[in-house]
C-alpha cells in the first residue's frame, strides 16, 4: 500500500490531533485514582509528559503564517473571545454543582483547561519577537527563560503564566519545523523506533520515586513542588528530555493515511473545551470514591473514548460553532513552509 506522505497533512494532523485529545480526557478521568494504585500513576505521568507538549508543538506548527494582516484581530476573535465565554460558563456550572461556594468570574485565574487558550493567545504573541533571532537562539532562549521562571514565585497559575513559559519552547520548535522535519518522521523513522523511545520514557518514570504531577503541569514555581528548589533546573531540563522523547515516539507512530477517527481530530478544541463539565461533574458524584478495580479502569478508558467521540462530532461542532467562532481553524490553513 501506498505511503500517503506529508502532502495530505490534515490526515496525519488529524490523527494526530484526536489521539491527543482522547489521551487528555483519558488522563482527567484517571487523575482521581492514581494514589490508589503505583502502575496507574505511571502510567498517568506516562501520559502528560508528551500528550500536551505534542499539542503545542503543533499548534506551532501551524503558525507560518503569523506575519499576515488581520492576524491578530483573528487571535483576538478565536482565543480571547471563547476564552472569556467558557470562564463565565464554567464559573455557572462550579455554581450548579456547588451552591455553597459563591459564583465567582476571575478572567486573571483560568478555569482548570481553560489556561490553554491564555497560553496559546501568549504563544502567538511571542512569535513576533522570538522570530526576530536564528532559530537555534530563540529556541535556546525559550528554554533558558523557562527554566528561569521556576525561580520566580509570583510566576504561577495567575494568568497561566507559568505554563505559557514552561511550554513555549514545544511550541516555538513546532513554529520552525517545516514539511522537510515532518517527512523526514514519516518516512526515515521506522515504527519500532517510536515503541523503544515509549519503553524507555516508561522505565524512566516508572524508576522515579520522587516525580510528582507538578513536574509534568509546569503551572508553579520550583519551591511548590520540591524539596530543594535549587534543583528545580535540572528537572525542568529533565523533564523537557522526556517530553520531547515522547513528542519524537508518537509523531513516528501517528498513522498517516484517513481513517474512520480522522474526521474527529478537526473538532478537537470542542472537546478540550467541553469535557471538563463531564470530567467535574463525575468528580462531584461517589464513583471517584471507589476503590480501582479492573473493570472500573476499562470503564474509564469506554469512558475517554465515547466522550472524546462524542464531543468531537460534527453535531457538537455545529452547536458549538458559535461560542468559538468560524476563526478557530484559521491558523490550520496556513502555509507551511
């Protein structure tokens, strides 16, 4: 059979883009239980040290062509817009499922999933100045900034200001990428490369006694989650090598040709977006009590898929349309050299 190769990107992307997303929902429904079992915790780190990492780098990946007119009156019209839309929503459903806590609208402090669009509003904005040097430097700036940033204690959730340095270099190497690194993935490196570079990242987590979720969020300075902050460097450092070793295994593994999933991997932001109200309001009921049990682990996992399926369909897309925007998509459409 054929190879279908870097031209039909939205197939690759696509894939790319709905396995993603089922790894994140899957990873919100797991997180209650990973004290109650050693290989679902590593298995939960397994997953958030690349899932969200390879998000960004291809949303970079889709921003060549940043420099063009209108182009930050779209940003404004497909990232601040829904931005704020979804906080007072999800302001209105904390109230429903809590009425004792008084409803409350903080645009500077985003709701939970919500600090990806505050991130990715940033992201884009760092382009016009970070395009400014050679590549190699603005990558290695990115990168030393983020490091820096762990040391500075006001840097924290407030305005995903953390995040938006800690994961701004995946999505500066994802802005200078171009079909070239993408073809050379597709058609150089061979499939069992992906599963080793996955095995490695697997034992390397599964022999850290010491990693905690924080490592992996990047959403609060070094002192928050280590017992020595002085350290907080090298394991920001050693977290990138991870992530970008997991990035590297799963973009070999993406399938390239259509299949019957590729579809959803268009509507992904609606799921992003969408599956905390199943997510909290699951977290409000006594199944997160439960005790992990086989069958309650494949019952999460039934669980990701049908909601990511679901809130991926054209139906929920077309209802949802409104409150994104027809501007969500436009950065997919640009040129990619």
């Amino acid at each position: 059979m054929k190879k279908v190769v870097t031209a039909d990107r939205e197939s690759y992307f696509d894939n790319a883009k709905f396995m993603l997303i089922l790894l994140v929902v899957f990873g919100h429904f797991m997180q209650p239980y990973i004290g109650d079992n050693l290989l679902l915790e590593d298995l939960y780190y397994f997953v958030f040290t690349f899932h969200m990492p390879a998000f960004v780098l291809i949303s970079g990946y889709f921003t060549k062509g940043f420099r063009r007119a209108g182009y930050l009156k779209k940003l404004l019209k497909s990232i601040v817009f829904p931005y704020i839309i979804f906080e007072i929503i999800y302001a209105g459903f904390y109230y429903l499922i809590d009425s004792s806590q008084a409803l409350k609208i903080d645009l500077l402090n985003p709701e939970w999933s919500l600090w990806f669009l505050v991130s990715l509003f940033c992201w884009h904005l760092g382009l016009f100045i970070f395009t400014k040097l050679p590549a190699s430097w603005s990558i290695l700036l990115s990168f030393g900034i983020s490091v820096a940033v762990g040391y500075i204690d006001s840097i924290n959730h407030i305005m995903s200001l953390s995040r938006t340095f800690v994961f701004f270099p995946f999505f500066l190497v994802g802005h200078f990428l171009t079909k070239k690194h993408i073809r050379y993935v597709q058609e150089q490196c061979r499939k069992w490369w992906g599963i080793v570079l996955f095995f490695i990242l697997a034992t390397l987590i599964q022999q850290n006694d010491v990693m905690n979720k924080y490592w992996v969020f990047g959403s609060q300075p070094y002192d928050h989650f280590l017992d020595d902050p002085s350290f907080g460097w090298l394991v920001r450092i050693y977290i990138y090598c991870l992530s970008f070793m997991g990035i590297l295994a799963f973009l070999i593994l993406v399938p390239q040709k259509m299949f019957f999933f590729t579809k959803w991997g268009r509507n992904t932001i609606f799921t992003y977006l969408l599956h905390g109200f199943i997510v909290k309001g699951l977290r409000t009921t006594s199944l997160t009590d439960a005790h992990l049990t086989a069958p309650l682990f494949l019952g999460l996992v039934v669980l990701s898929l049908l909601t990511t399926v679901l809130l991926s369909s054209n139906l929920v897309s077309q209802l949802c349309r409104p409150l994104i925007g027809k501007k969500w998509r436009f950065a997919l459409k640009n040129e990619t050299e």
